[in-house]
C-alpha cells in the first residue's frame, strides 16, 4: 500500500493570526503523527502575508519537539540562496536532536517574488547552475566525505554525527529530476502546483537513477498533491472552496492575504471566466469522500510511479481539517 504523508504551508485563515495557524500546525503534526502518517514537511515562501513563516529549520525544529516518532522536514529549502555550508550544519543539528527522524527536502526556486530574492542574494552572486554542485557539497558535509581535493575538503560541519537526514530533490519539472537521479538522491514531485509533465518526470527519474554509495542504491519518488476529504461528496466540495479562491488569487495575481473563510468565498463575486478557471484548477485535485479520495490517491500514486504521496489541505476549518486527514487515514488502514 502507498505510504502517506503530509505537506503543510502553514496558512494563516482569515480571522486567525500568524501565531494562531502555528498552534494550529503544532496541533495538525501531533494528530496526524497519531492516525500513522509518515511524514510532515514545511514549505519556505517569502514575503507572503497569507503563509505564517518563512524559516523551515526554525519550524522543523519546534514541530519534531512536539512529537516523537514523525518525520519532519522541508518542503523544501530554497539551496541557491544559501550556503551549502550552512545549509548542512542546520540539519545535522537537526538530526542529532532528532535521530532518524528529520527529511532534508531541496529546491531550487526562488519561493518568494523577485524582491524576496533580491533581499535574500543581497551582495552576493548567485549562479542556479551551481545548484548540483551545492547538493553535492551538502551530501559531502552531512557523510563527512568531501573529496579529495575539495577547497572545503577538511571542513567539518558541525556536529559530528553517525547518522543524516534524508536528503530529496524537489522540482515541478523534467530538470529537477534528471539532477536527482543524476546524483542519486531522493525525489519529489510538486504535482499540486498543476505543472504538466509530473508522470514523465518521474519516470524519467526512475529509469536513469545512478545509484549514490552514500545515499541510495535504488530510485525513491513521491508527489505532493491537495487532497481535501467529507464524509460527502457536497460538505468535500464546500470545503474546498476556500482554497479555490486561494489559487484563483494566485493564479490571477490578485494574492489574497489569507486562506479565505468559507463565508467569504460562498460570497466572493465569481465572474464566468473565473469559474471556469476554477473548474480547471478542480481538474488537478483530489476532492470527496473517503473511499474516492483512496481511489483517486491511489490511481495518482500508479500513474506518476511513486511510493508515497504528501497531501496538501488548505482547509480553514482546523477540526474541518483534522478530520479530513483522520477519514484518509481510516480509509487507508492507516490505524
């Protein structure tokens, strides 16, 4: 059977404060570590008043303290911004505070607008080509084995641990995955972004994996979806209208500053061309009833070739939320 996990960005919903959704992933990472989920990761976006942070090491921090046998992890951190370095000593502390339990997720996106990035690459050069070579050096840092040669070959980061994270190469393109199966790392594919080309680059992924002696000898892929779940097809749909007007906004650069209420998206003045926009974005989601969202998880999990699936429910309800996960879980026999 697939494995399941969780992918939370953290949403702050409308009526609720930045501090209130991170009680509220504190309390989503505690109950979903309860009904058998195998993971919980974080996203990294700048500057994005609707998301409640931008740091996933300061997150995963608090949320593996919260529980005691979750994954936790980064979906993901956005390399070409930083130091590979630097990158390496957060997550080596990381997993010597939490042994086997903590998921390096990169990316190489700018996850934010270009002013973001512009304050983030401030006085320094940035070349997105280096991108491999700093996976490399991650990989070096975090298995003390840089080669010989290396300029960094006898730096060590800090501290010195038998054990590392997980490290998975993030992308919603071809690109990504020929990087991942060209180092041998772990891959995962951004299918809820609505990016066409998920099962080819996977696939591709698959089929040309070098195996990394100190990494992996076989390919491992997953996906992150949204999957919103009800016990009926109706409550299913109305709960998902939140987040139908969410990615409208974003899909139509009027960026909402939250994650809409159910009230305010019932009531927001949809024009046909945004309806029909929002029937489109339906097209790439999950969204029903127990056994339909299993079916349908299932099928995705067949198509794209993976063994696991991180699911992605921008509910603004918290119990509304909670519960989705819950009837996934049963629907799974995850319990």
């Amino acid at each position: 059977m697939i494995k399941l996990g969780i992918l939370d960005q953290v949403y702050v919903a409308e009526g609720r404060t930045a501090g209130d959704a991170l009680q509220e992933s504190t309390r989503l990472v505690q109950a979903v570590e309860n009904l058998g989920y195998s993971r919980f990761w974080v996203s990294e976006h700048h500057s994005m008043p609707a998301l409640a942070f931008s740091s996933p090491e300061v997150l995963i921090a608090h949320l593996a303290a919260a529980t005691s046998r979750i994954r936790v992890g980064s979906g993901g951190v956005m390399l070409p911004h930083y130091s590979a370095y630097k990158v390496a000593e957060n997550f080596r502390l990381l997993e010597a505070l939490h042994p086997g339990r903590i998921d390096l997720g990169l990316g190489r996106a700018p996850g934010g607008m270009p002013l973001a990035t512009r304050a983030l690459q401030q006085d320094k050069f940035v070349d997105v080509n280096k991108y491999p070579q700093q996976v490399m050096d991650i990989i070096g840092y975090l298995h003390e084995a840089m080669p010989a040669g290396h300029p960094f070959e006898k730096l060590l980061a800090n501290p010195s641990i038998s054990t590392a994270p997980e490290i998975w190469l993030l992308g919603s393109s071809g690109e990504s995955a020929r990087i991942a199966a060209m180092i041998g790392t772990n891959y995962a594919f951004a299918e809820f972004f609505g990016t066409p080309g998920g099962e080819e680059a996977t696939q591709y992924y698959n089929e040309h994996f070098e195996p990394n002696k100190l990494l992996h000898d076989q390919p491992r892929s997953m996906i992150a979806t949204l999957a919103i779940c009800a016990e009926t097809q109706e409550e299913a749909d109305r709960l998902a209208m939140s987040a139908d007007l969410l990615f409208l906004g974003i899909r139509t650069g009027r960026e909402m500053p939250y994650l809409p209420s159910l009230k305010t998206a019932m009531e927001y003045p949809y024009s046909e061309a945004e309806r029909l926009h929002i029937q489109q974005i339906r097209q790439r989601r999950i969204i029903g009833t127990p056994e339909k969202v299993k079916q349908q998880l299932i099928q995705m999990g067949s198509d794209y070739q993976v063994g696991e699936i991180l699911i992605n429910s921008p509910i603004h309800d918290q119990k509304a939320r909670i519960r989705s996960y819950e009837l996934i879980a049963e629907a799974f026999g995850m319990r």
